[in-house]
C-alpha cells in the first residue's frame, strides 16, 4: 500500500508540472501522426478537384480520380480556391481540368491538366495516381481515334465502344522472381521498419527521463525522510517506478491506441500488444529506477539516458530490422538480444506478422518480466546503499 | 525498572580512515529533552542518523521503547518522528498534501490524518497556508512544515537535528516554544544543536560531543560543576571592603574573593544558594551593596574546557 502512496504522490506530481503536459499528451500525438502516417493502412490523400467543364470527358477524368482508392476527392469551387487550401495544407493537391477540354480532346489537339502541390517530394505519390487515372482515360481515347482514323466510326461512337469496353480486357500483370542470393539491404522491404520498433525507443527513452524524478526524491531529502517513517526501501523504490510506469503505459497506449484509430496501424491482438506494452514499460521504468539510484544529479542522467536510450535501440533493432543484423552479421543478430528491445520486437512481431498467441510470446513476455525483475532488484540494492551507508 | 524512550550504547561510524562516531551513548526518558551539543562536524548528524535507522551502524546498540532499531525495523521506527536538519518536504505540494504523504507511510488512516493534519498545522501556525504550495513558503515556514511532519503521529521520540538554523528570530522562537511544549506534554526529545543558548534553555540533560565522542553528560550545573566552573558574584559596595573580603572568605561555597575600589568580586559554588549569606555578611562588615551581579557559567565555556575550542571554531 505504500508504494501505492507513493506512486500516488509521484504521479501528482508528474501531472502539475504543466510541462510534461506535452510529454504525455502533446508529443505521442506528433509521434501518432508521424507513425501513422509512415506506417497506417487507411490513409486517404485529399485531392481538390476543379472541373471547369460538364462535358462528358471531363466528367469521365473526375470518376475515374474518385476510384482510387488512396484519394479522397475533394471537388473545389475555383482555382484560386485549390491553390489557397493546397497554401494552407487543408488538401495535399489539386487538380485543374481545364474549360475546353472535351473540346481540345475532339479536335485531336493537347490538353494539359494542371497538379498543384506544395513540394513535388510531398506529392509525388499522388501524382503518379493523377497521372494513372489521365492515362487510364487515354488509352479508350487513343483506341477510339485509331478507330477514326481507319473510318471505321466516328469519334463519338468509337469513344463509346471503346469505354463500353474497358472493363473486359484484363490487365497485365509483372511476376517479379528473384533469383540468386539477394544483397542484405535489398531485404529491408521484406522486414521493413515497423510502428512497434519506434513504440518500444520511445516508452523506453521517455521512461529513462523518469530517473529524475527518483533523482530529485533523493536530493530534496525525502527519500531518506521517508525510510525514517516505517517504510522499507523496496517500497519507496517500487512506489517511485510504479508511478513512471502508469506514465509510460498511459503514454504507450495512448499511441497504439490513437495511431491504430487515425490511421488503422496493425498493432495485431490488442490485449497481447497490450501485455507486451505493459512488461516493456516496467522494464523501462525498472531501467529508470536503476538509473535513478546510482547517478545523483539530472544532469548525468539525463545525458545518459538519451544515449542508453538510443544506443539500446539501436542495437535491439529499432533503427534496423532485426532480420538484417542476422544477414549481414549472425554475432550482432544475438549481441542485440542483451537488449529488452529485441525481445519486445520478437514478441510484436509474432503477434502483427504471424497472428502469434500467448504460447507463442510467452518466453519473450518472461524475458521482459526478468528483466524487469533484475532491474528492480539492482536498484532497490543501490538506493539502500546510497541511502544507508 | 522503567523502560527508557531511548537507549543507546557504543555507537560507532567509520567512513573510510574516518571515525565519524565513536563510543556513543545516553539515555533518554518520557517527557525529557536530551541535547547532543557540539560544533558542525562533531558527529551529532551522524549519531542521530544510527538511530533514526537511516544509516548502518558499525557498532553499538539503538532501542527505541524497547524496540531494536535497525534501517529495516519498522516497529522502532513507528515510535519516532525525525526532523532532518535539511528541509524535507515535497515543494509542488501544499503544506496540507506533504503531511498527508508522510502520515500515510505512518499508517495513518483518512479521518485520524485529517483531523491530526489539522491540528499539526495549528500547531505549526501554518493552518492559513495549509493549501499552498511549500514552493511559495518562507525558510521559517518551511522549517515549521518540517517539523510538523516530524509531530504528525505523535511518536514516542523526536528527533531535531539543529531545527533552527537559518530560522529568522519569531520563527526560532516558535520553534523553541513547540519543543518546550511537547516535552511538557511527555514526548521525549533528542535535540541536537550548535546553539549553547538553545541547549540552555530547552534541554533537561546535554550530552557534550566532538570529534565522535561524548566529552561529558549531564544537567547544565553538573556539566558546571565537573569541570570545576564557579559562579562569578561582582558586589558594586561603598566604605571599606577588607573586613568584609575576611569574612567572606571563611564562608562555605565561595572559593575565592577580591576587594577592589568600589566593589568585591566573588568565585561562589551555586551563588543561588548563598547569596543571601554573603550579603548578610557584607552588611554586618558595615559595607553597603549598591548592586549585585551574578555571571553564571554557561556550557559555552564548559566546552571550551573540555575542547580547548569554542563552540562555534
């Protein structure tokens, strides 16, 4: 129950800093918008659509736009209207089809269809769709003048055949099969980079920050003030963790849950993700404790803690695919299993990749809890030490 | 036989070749107020710090009512209340949230600390900013919310390890107040100071310590008269003194007196006592006392016999 009290203070205390505000709502907010946008299946670009015409072809372009599954159209009322909205990042492109385009198409001369977007880099997916859709339409227009000019119909009535049918003749398909020992990087699309990866740097980064607290208990004298009440040390350690822990799992689930809303990120069975959340969080918050108890100002372990943090990642996989380490060097692949990333992955990876059960990630949820356990242990040992001798 | 608030015997620290503490050890019972005097670094901290459980031992012996206190027994521990010399208290929290905290790992229940949170703050004059952040206090209101944790569960022994440094004079005063209080009240006080005036005033008995180790124990006189200190008596007299110097120097109690120009100057045992006496003789010597003074031995000066330093050096 102490430890209870004490996590109770801690995260009161946590929460009337005004400025972790943004650490527990406002930066896994980035983080969901930056993962689900990298990583999300449902994302739908918006597409102004300006059709200066109600003649038949132009009409025919829009239809074939609103049938791409990534694009939300977007029909806009002007020009200048597109361009403000595409300005303000209200629509990710817009395109212009001009007044005479039917027209222009009729007599055999060129069209040009204007994209409007705000960096080429940013759009450039959603132009190869736009592009797609307008070839899509030229290919029946194409047939449908090759038609006249053999005197076969008209354009009018070849166009009309040709689109009638479109739907009947099947498309080619391009069977890639890779022959031969594939180069190590050339498998980065296979195992490419996940959300989960960046989930387990970032619980475990933020709740390294966390040794501060502990560190800041100690220097205020309170630690030492609250073993002088009937309270052991492993309570008031576990009390300090505990209260970074519900930080971390909130902020952890705060972004499964937000990115697989938004953007419908895969994060597989949610209670087995959800386990495998809360066991990496108490190993962060074990790792945090550690810290916390063996550097005794902010300063140290803030500079350590971005680097245990990132170096830990680093090697567990978070920055490269696990599978890539075992190709290009097998030692790497078991040296990053030292780290709780590599088995926190493992256990994502069942899970999302080959819809693994509980039997399935149990030892990596044991590992976890190990340690989780060892970190605790090592710290409850140094804080005693620190404080008592 | 009764059984002593707190007992402690042999206690010895050593930090690396430094012996912080050496072979100390006192008694305190109910209701007594027991001083550890001495300068910075005499190894008070240290002391209080074995038995308050807060730091190991590497000798003697700590019973809190009976109880063997040890950094992990928590039944010893449940009977005492510390005032860290340093200001313990969470400053984002209010005065009302840090008593709160600390009765809970007291085992205090939500209507007893409520209502003994309320009263503490009475005690402490500190119920009108009882839901303000300690962050906003002044050092003295701190070191009254300091205490008042110390006070909350009313605890058998308190411990104050030098309470009033730093304190502004009212506060010092409070304080003083609040400890004569309490030992009225029957809670037994270990008080450590480097403020003579201080150990004067609340302490029934000081312990004497420097460089780790107890110098002397006692009540103020005791500590007087072990190391031979004498009342200093200054008589302000008209007419001649010589008979009068005679006479005073067959009384009891005084050890030494001088005549001089105007006046006599006494070395008395407890001037107290034998005032009357020596001015009963004065007079009867035909020598008229204008005014008396009486300078007593104070445990500065006991110090600065057993130490050959001051208190503050």
């Amino acid at each position: 129950m102490k430890s209870f009290t004490i996590a109770a203070v801690n995260l009161k205390r946590f929460v009337r800093d005004r400025s972790n505000v943004f650490f527990v709502f406002i930066f896994p907010m980035l983080l969901i918008l930056v993962l689900g946008s990298a990583f999300g299946g449902d994302f739908q670009a918006r597409l102004g659509v300006i059709a200066e015409s109600e003649d038949p072809l132009a009409q025919d372009l829009v239809t074939r736009l609103q049938a791409i599954e990534t694009v939300a159209v977007v029909e806009a009322d002007s020009a200048e209207g597109a361009l403000r909205s595409v300005e303000r990042g209200e629509l990710e492109a817009a395109v212009i089809i001009p007044a005479d385009y039917d027209e222009a198409i009729g007599s055999g001369r060129t069209v040009s269809v204007e994209f409007l977007a705000r960096s080429a880099q940013e759009a450039s997916s959603l132009r190869s769709n736009v592009e797609s859709a307008i070839t899509q339409q030229a290919v029946v227009l194409r047939a449908a003048r090759f038609a006249e000019s053999e005197g076969l119909a008209t354009f009018d009535a070849a166009l009309s055949t040709a689109t009638a049918t479109e739907g009947f003749i099947g498309d080619v398909s391009v069977d890639v099969v890779a022959v031969g020992e594939a180069f190590a990087l050339d498998e980065l699309g296979q195992f490419d980079s996940s959300a989960q990866t960046q989930l387990l740097l970032f619980v475990f980064l933020t709740s390294l920050a966390g040794s501060s607290a502990l560190i800041q208990t100690r220097r205020l004298g309170v630690a030492r003030r609250m073993i002088a009440t009937p309270t052991q040390v492993r309570n008031v350690l576990v009390g300090e963790g505990l209260g970074r822990f519900a930080v971390a799992l909130v902020q952890g689930l705060f972004i499964m849950i937000g990115t697989w809303l938004i953007f419908g990120v895969d994060w597989g069975d949610p209670i087995l993700a959800t386990v495998i959340l809360l066991l990496f969080s108490l190993v962060g918050s074990g790792a945090a404790m550690l810290m916390g108890a063996v550097f005794s100002n902010d300063e140290q372990a803030g500079g350590m803690g971005v680097l245990l943090g990132l170096g830990l990642a680093a090697l567990g996989g978070c920055m490269m695919p696990l599978q890539v380490f075992e190709l290009i060097a097998p030692g790497l692949y078991t040296v990053a299993h030292i780290t709780p990333h590599a088995w926190g992955l493992e256990a994502f990876d069942s899970i999302v990749l080959s819809n693994g059960t509980f039997t399935d990630i149990a030892v990596f949820l044991l590992i976890l809890v190990g340690y989780a356990v060892v970190f605790y242990a090592l710290a409850i040992w140094r804080l005693r030490v620190v404080l008592t001798r | 036989m009764t059984q002593r608030t707190l007992e402690c015997s042999g206690l010895r620290k050593v930090f690396d070749d430094l012996v912080a503490v050496d072979d100390v050890g006192f008694h305190i019972d109910a209701g007594e107020t027991y001083g550890l005097l001495g300068p910075n670094g005499a190894g008070k901290t240290t002391s209080i710090s074995m038995i308050s459980g807060l730091l190991m031992r590497d000798g003697g012996t700590v019973t809190v009512g009976g109880r063997e206190m040890t950094t992990t027994s928590t039944d010893a521990k449940a009977l005492l209340g510390l005032v860290p010399q340093d200001i313990a208290v969470y400053p984002d929290l209010t005065a009302r949230e840090n008593l709160t905290f600390f009765g809970r790992l007291y085992d205090m229940d939500g209507k007893t600390l409520k209502a003994r949170a309320d009263e503490v703050l009475e005690i402490i004059g500190l119920s009108d900013r009882a839901d303000d952040r300690t962050e906003d206090f002044s050092g003295g209101m701190k070191r009254r919310l300091n205490i008042g944790i110390g006070l909350l569960h009313k605890p058998a022994l308190l411990i104050l390890d030098e309470p009033t440094v730093g304190v502004d004079p009212q506060s010092r005063n409070a304080i003083l107040e609040s400890v004569e209080h309490l030992s009225r009240e029957g809670m037994a006080v270990l008080y450590t100071t480097h403020y003579m005036e201080e150990a004067e005033r609340l302490c029934d008995r000081v312990g004497i310590i420097d460089h780790g180790q107890i110098k002397a124990e006692g009540t103020r006189r005791e500590l007087v008269q072990m190391v031979g200190q004498h009342d200093r008596v200054r008589l302000e007299t008209t007419g001649s003194v010589d008979a009068a110097v005679a006479a005073l120097d067959a009384l009891d109690g005084v050890a030494k007196s001088d005549g001089g120009d105007g006046s006599i100057e006494l070395l008395v045992i407890e001037a107290g006592e034998h005032l009357t006496e020596i001015l009963s003789v004065v007079t009867e010597s035909g020598v008229a006392v204008s005014g008396v003074d009486i300078d007593e031995p104070n445990l500065e000066s006991v110090f600065l016999h057993l130490t050959g330093r001051a208190l503050r050096d």
